[in-house]
C-alpha cells in the first residue's frame, strides 16, 4: 500500500493520487491536521486518526510531499507520569517516522527543509557554477543595480501579510544602501541572463523547461512575479548531459531521490541556483506537456 503524506489542498497531490486511482493501487492519503495515535495490535504497530488507519506492515511505499505525520499524546493529571510518558511516546513516534522512511519513497520528512548555503556549498564541489555570494548585516560592501537578495530559507511565506492576505519575498536587486545594520541576509551577484530553467527530478531522472522571464520587466528578477495578462513562455528543454550527471550528483550527496531546481542560462554557462525538495513542478508538467504527475503516481 502506498502512504501520501501532504497537505490538506495541495493541487499536485491530488493530480497525483488521479494516477494513482487509474493505476488500480490501493493508497492513503494523510492530512496536516490529522493526529495518529499509535496502538499495537496483534503484535503490530497499528496507526488510527479519526479520518485514517492503518498497520505500519502494510505499507510498501512513502510519498512525503508536504505537511507532516502528526501524533496524539496521553496525558495523565500526574506531571511526573507525564514526562516519562512523553519521551516514551517521542521514542515511538521516532520509531515511526523512521521505518517509514526506511521503506521504497519520494522524499523524507526528515530532509524536506535543507540548508540552502550548505547546498551551495555541495554544488560548487560538484563542480556547477554558482553566482558568487555572500552574507552581511548592512549594505557597506554591496555593488549597487548589480548585487540581489533573496531569503536564505528558500520560499519564504508571510501569512496574514496584508489584509489577510499571504505574501511572498521575492528576489530583489539592491538598488540602494542602508544606513542602519539589519539582521544577517543572503546577497548574490546579479547575473544577466539568457533565460530561466526549472528542472523536475525523479530517480536519476531530469525534465526541464526554458522560462522566457527576462523579456518581461515585471518577471525579469523573478519569474514567479507572474504576468497573467502575458505570461512568460515556457518551452521543453534539453540540458546537457553533463549538467544532468552534476544534477544527479548533487541529489545524491543531498539524500534527495526527488525535487525541483533552478538555474539561470547566459551564453554557454548554466548556474545553479537552489533545489527545493517539495517544490511544486505542476508548471514544468502542463507547459511542456510531460505528464509529471503520472510518472510520480508509477514511481510510487
């Protein structure tokens, strides 16, 4: 059986479990509110939600997309019962956790949130070129219209920005210096490119788009600033085969067996920029007509 781990609207989880279903493959499918309370039964882990259950045997594959598995705690009146409870009940949600990523997956739990300077670190070793970079509280040693900045935690999301409203940090050229010294922040040499590629990876396996964001000036930066009255092109491409085994290299040194990654084209060089473990390739599938989804649903 196969086990989804994800959020309770994510719209590729639920294109994928459509392939899923055609397959004829038996599948549960577990929600960020959800909470598991673990009992054994006949001798077996057995896991029960009030939406969900099932014994940890019976599952043969793990897909962690987004979320998380989260378990229901007993707690007595007795304080001094509870804190030995409570880290015996933490041994066997680790116990949990850990068979289940022990079993065939797509992505883990454990690894979902990686260091973004400790991946570029790794792609420079591996041999990708990478913009040149650095960190600093305050803007003394920035080059002006030539230097960006981006969050260091990948996507950064602000809830309730604005009205309640989400917002998003963008990539953003420093266009000016500060006068006052603010928390550590990522800077990067801006580099003028061709266009963008986001590639999908599964298994050892590449599918990428060419992004056409640099005619736009509202995408130009970031194409995720997206244009819907004119959208940016998106067309099917071919990375060279030596940027596909760097890809594969660099996945496996991250533990990663699937994710997105992002680079930029100028000339004859390709920049690694980031790779997101769970990041969403639902574009990359309906521009370029690559049915991504399916070849999850198979992989799984």
């Amino acid at each position: 059986m196969i086990l989804i781990i994800s959020e309770n609207n994510d719209k590729t989880t639920i294109e994928v479990i459509r392939w899923v279903y055609l397959l004829g493959k038996k599948f549960i499918r577990i929600h960020e509110d959800e909470l598991f309370e673990i009992k054994v039964i006949r001798k077996k882990v057995f896991l029960k939600s009030d939406r969900s259950q099932f014994f940890l045997d019976d599952i043969d594959v793990v897909w962690y997309r987004r979320g998380g598995l989260n378990f229901k705690r007993l707690q007595y009146k007795n304080d001094s019962i509870n804190i030995n409870l409570n880290e015996a009940q933490h041994w066997l949600e680790d116990y949990v956790r850990k068979t289940l990523e022990n079993k065939k997956h797509i992505n883990k739990e454990s690894n979902y949130h990686i260091n973004k300077l400790l991946v570029l670190e790794k792609a420079k070793e591996i041999g990708f070129d990478v913009p040149a970079y650095y960190l600093a509280g305050n803007t003394d040693d920035i080059i002006v219209n030539k230097t960006i900045t981006k969050t260091i935690t990948g996507n950064s999301i602000l809830e309730n920005f604005d009205e309640n409203c989400d917002g998003l940090m963008y990539t953003t050229i420093i266009e000016k210096k500060e006068d006052k010294d603010f928390f550590i922040s990522f800077f990067q040499e801006k580099v003028e490119k061709d266009f963008e590629i986001r590639t999908f990876y599964l298994n050892g396996k590449c599918w990428s788009m060419a992004i056409f964001s640099q005619k736009d000036e509202q995408t130009k930066i970031d194409f995720r600033r997206y244009n819907k009255k004119k959208p940016n092109r998106n067309v099917r491409y071919i990375l060279p085969k030596i940027i596909e085994d760097k890809i594969h290299l660099l996945m496996k040194a991250l533990d990663l067996n699937c994710g997105s990654l992002d680079f930029i084209k100028k000339g004859e060089q390709y920049y690694f920029l980031e790779v997101n473990p769970i990041g969403q390739f639902g574009n990359v599938s309906y521009h370029c007509n690559y049915e991504l989804f399916k070849e999850v649903a198979e992989a799984l």
